[in-house]
C-alpha cells in the first residue's frame, strides 16, 4: 500500500535563488518543483504546467505572478491560481528559511 506523508525537505540555499525575477526548478522526491525569492519571501509551487508540462521554475515574475516559459499562462504565487482566469492553477508548498540558511518546504513524497 502506498501512502503519501508529509515532511520538511531542504530544497537550496537561500543565497542561490535569483533576485532578479527568475527562479529555480529543483526535483525533490520525485516532485518537480518552482521555487522563487519574491519581495523577501520565498515561494515554493508545482513545478509542472498543468498546460503543456513546462517548468514554471523557468518562468519570470511579475506583479506577484509567475509567467509559464512555453505560453505564457500566469500562476499567482501566493495561491497558485490562474492569473488569466483559468481553472487550472498549481499547488502552493509551505516553506521555511532554516537557521542554517537553506530553504525547506513541507512537500508531499511518495512511501510504500
Ligand atoms: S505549458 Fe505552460 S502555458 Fe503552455
């Protein structure tokens, strides 16, 4: 039987995420992820477009929204949801900044 358990993964040091408005694609456990360093905060989301399977740690911020690379389909950063009015919209992982400097996110991973 498999169960699904959640726990804290380290994902990155907080001092290699861009502050430039891009972000970084990381795999953790066999879940892709989108991870970005927006106005002092981090955001951690599905990896994955539900469009077409870009990877939205390739895509770019603006106003609070990061744009997807391949058609610029836009995800809210806070709640995941379509900027464009879509039903699709993405999952939004807790995250956490540890003493020692390293992002972490309480991300879902698969266990037998
Ligand atoms: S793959 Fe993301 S908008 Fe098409």
């Amino acid at each position: 039987m498999t169960q699904t358990k959640r726990e804290w993964v380290e994902l990155i040091a907080l001092s290699e995420l861009p502050t430039d408005g891009t972000g970084r694609a990381l795999e953790v456990g066999g879940v892709q992820l989108a991870v970005f360093l927006h106005e002092g905060s981090v955001r951690v989301l599905d990896g994955v477009c539900p469009h077409q399977g870009a990877l939205l740690g390739d895509g770019v911020i603006s106003r609070g929204e990061v744009t997807c690379p391949f058609h610029g389909w836009h995800f809210d950063l806070e709640t995941g949801a379509s900027g464009d009015g879509l039903e699709e919209c993405v999952a939004v992982y807790e995250s956490r900044v540890s003493d020692a400097g390293l992002v972490e996110v309480f991300a879902p991973s698969e266990s037998a």
